[in-house]
C-alpha cells in the first residue's frame, strides 16, 4: 500500500505548519498523485482536526479517534464517492445535509469529495455558495486527478494543493527539449497536462496565450466582431484536438486568474493583468459557467471553431 507520510512529505510539511499557526483554510482542493495517496491526505487531515495527541501539527494516527475516523466511523466526517457517472446538484445537496445532522454543535465538520472533477455545473455552483459562506465549522475537501478539470469559480475560491507526481520532474524535461524555458514549462505544467503539449514548442505555446489573451480583449472592449478573432488569431494555432483541449485548457486558467486577481488571492499563473476589467464579477463568472459549458459541447463533438464564436458572441452579450 503506498504511504502518505514517506511519498508526499512535502505537502504533509506544509500542512503541519499550516495547521501549527492556526491558518487552516475552510476548503480544499487537493490534485495529483494517486486516487489512494489523495485520500490518504484528506483523511489525515480529518485526523489533525480530532487528535488527542496532535505534534508540531501532525495527528499520532493511532489514538482511537483518528482511528475512528480512518475506519469511517466518525459522523463528524463524511467522505463521499459516487459510482454515477456525474455528481448532481441533488447530491451536493444531500451531502451537505448528511454532513450538518451530527447534533454537537460547533464542533469540526468535514466534507471529503472524490472524484470532485464529476460535479456538474449546477452542483459546482451549489457547492461554490457553500465555500463563500462556509455554514458553522465545516471544512470542505475536494480530490480530483487535475484541479483543471474543476470550474474556475472553484478553483479561485479553493486553496489548492498539488501533491508531486514522481513524473513532474521528467516532464518538465522533456518540455525543455522540446524548446520550452524551464519556468514556461512549469507553468504549462499547472495549466494543462503533458500530452495535451505533445508537438508543440515554446513559441507556439506563447503564441496561443497571446492569441487567446488578444481575443479576450477584444471582448472586454465588447467588440461584436471580435469573433473574427478566432479564425485569424486563434485557429491557425490549432492543429488537432489535443492542441483544442490546451486551448479550453488554457481559457480555464485565465479565468481562474482573473478571478484570483479580483478576490485577491494571488495565484495568477497566466496572467497578473486583470483583462477583462471592464467585465462585472457577475458578468466573469457567467462567462465562465459559459466556457464550461462550450467544453462539454466540444467534447460531444460540436465543431470546436463554431464553439468559440459561439461563446464569443455570448461574451459581448
Ligand atoms: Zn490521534
């Protein structure tokens, strides 16, 4: 069985510190490694809220309740997985009643969420008023293989921990081969995965941001014919469908950004600009709800050019 503690110290460092001064945050979204090392992580952070016997941070994992919450027996913890194939508003809902009937007031409440990447728009919406007022003491955690397969409104208003896949390091090689600079080939990394960058070199890889960043301002002017944009800016970029999924990909990221940037939060990885400042939050977020909904038509087989001016034409709206 893989072990949290030996294959992921540095994430279990920082949570110790975190946890040390006091500064846990109320919702998490935690990514990589392995569905089994994720739960492990969730579940012993679980345990570092209920210790008897927390040290510098960590919880022993054996007294009786960190054993009480490793076997599933704590109703002040609820892990929940699904077998469907999506998880829907209903079950957000369900969940978070489940969660609220432990009768001690006060006390911790955590909500564990595999396989969060399944959370339909209208649940990640649902789930999203519950992070921007968290009820009482709940804490809510998110595991997903790539925190990019969740809305940007949830991935900026969530604290995201990227746990190290052993293959990151040889990753980012290979994208340095390939004619990346090392710290573009990070970020891409954090944008999207591997195969989604299979030939294509550090120019284009730029190339595409600013195509995608110049249509987006062109919007933010409310420029109806900024739709053209995506014939001359944007498709002769695109060569394939891996290189359309970078594409949603990097759309994600930048809304993920300016999100970050107007909540404070710092955590831009595309842009520190905030590009579409002439845009409402309300107005951002709508748009996002919009992308993420374009993405699920994509990946039903809509042609992805009438997709994007589709969607641009829903921006200037
Ligand atoms: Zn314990």
């Amino acid at each position: 069985m893989e072990n949290l503690l030996e294959e992921q110290p540095k994430v279990v460092q920082e949570f110790q510190k975190i946890i040390s001064s006091n500064m846990l945050s109320h919702a998490y979204l935690i990514d990589s490694a392995s569905s089994q090392i994720r739960q492990q992580m969730a579940i012993w952070l679980a345990q570092s809220q209920f210790c008897d016997n927390l040290k510098d941070g960590a919880p022993d994992q054996t007294c009786q309740k960190c054993q009480t919450i490793a076997l599933g027996d704590n109703p002040d913890v609820l892990e929940v997985k699904t077998d469907k194939q999506s998880v829907g508003v209903d079950d957000i809902k369900s969940f978070k009643k489940e969660v609220s009937m432990t009768a001690t007031q006060g006390k911790r409440r955590i909500l564990i969420i595999d396989e969060a990447e399944k959370m339909t728009n209208a649940a990640s919406n649902n789930l999203l008023k519950t992070i921007e007022e968290p009820e009482g003491n709940l804490m809510i955690i998110l595991l997903a293989d790539s925190a990019k397969q969740l809305l940007p409104t949830i991935q900026s208003r969530v604290q995201i921990f990227h746990l190290s896949n052993k293959s990151n390091e040889d990753e980012i090689a290979s994208l340095v081969n390939a004619g990346f600079k090392n710290d573009q080939a990070q970020k891409a990394l954090k944008v999207t995965d591997i195969k989604y960058l299979a030939n294509i070199d550090g120019d284009k890889y730029q190339s595409l941001i600013s195509g995608i960043m110049n249509w987006l301002k062109e919007v933010n002017k409310q420029k109806i014919n900024s739709f053209v944009d995506i014939q001359t800016d944007i498709m002769p970029l695109v060569e394939n469908k891996d290189q359309q999924h970078l594409v949603f990909d990097m759309l994600n990221q930048i809304f993920s950004d300016i999100l970050s940037i107007r909540y404070n939060l710092g955590k831009s990885t595309l842009t520190a600009e905030d590009i579409l400042n002439n845009k409402s939050i309300q107005k951002v977020i709508s748009m996002s709800d919009d992308l993420f909904t374009a993405e699920q038509m994509w990946k039903s087989n809509v042609s992805f050019q009438a997709i994007l001016e589709d969607l641009s034409l829903k921006f200037v709206d």
